[in-house]
C-alpha cells in the first residue's frame, strides 16, 4: 500500500464547526481531481460519520470509490455512534486490518 489518508473526525482542524465541516467537503471533492491519489481512506472516531447516511461527503466519497479508491470505516467507533445500518460508503471493518493497512502502508496522512 502506497498511501493511506486516515479522517478521524467528521471535520478538518479544530475551531470553528461550520469551518471544519466545509474544510472536509472542499478537501474531499479537491481530491477527486488530484492527479495522485490514495490507495485507500481509513476512517475512525467520529470520521465514520461522513460515510454514513445523510453526510454532506457521500457523493465525493462514492466518486473516489469509482477512482479506486478503497474506504474502510472501523466497526468499533460504526457501533459506536449507532451507525450499524446506515453505512453508504466503503465497507465497515475491524482494528486488526487498520493496523494491518497502516503498518504496512509507505506513507500516511492524517487529517
């Protein structure tokens, strides 16, 4: 695995929600269009949020899935926030294929 983008919040930085919430939706449909791409997006902690139904980020995430883009949201934090059933991107998974992806890609970027 080249490189991995991990979302572990449903916004990007700290501050401002309203801020962080269109950081994240610009952030994701600018990189539909970058010429090099993640193999895959980890999604944890409240990041599982934004691939469940009703998320302002779906149409960006299912485009990035058409691209090849791999997405994977921990099952742990899914059941957590009572998101079993409304997953509508990527596939939800476990904490030993995180650390699997993770300790195996080259390169990772956190959000």
């Amino acid at each position: 695995m080249e490189k991995v983008i991990v979302i572990n919040n449903d916004k990007m930085g700290h501050g401002d929600e309203e801020l962080g919430i269109r950081l994240m939706t610009n952030f994701l449909k600018r990189l539909i269009d970058a010429q090099l791409k993640p193999q895959m997006l980890v999604l944890y902690n409240s990041g599982v949020k934004l691939a469940a139904k009703g998320s302002l980020v779906l149409e960006s995430f299912h485009s990035l899935e058409n691209l090849g883009v791999q997405i994977i949201c921990c099952g742990t934090c899914v059941n957590f926030y009572g998101l079993a059933d409304q997953i509508e991107a990527g596939r939800v998974t476990n904490m030993p294929e995180i650390v699997k992806v993770l300790t195996e890609a080259k390169a990772i970027v956190t959000l």
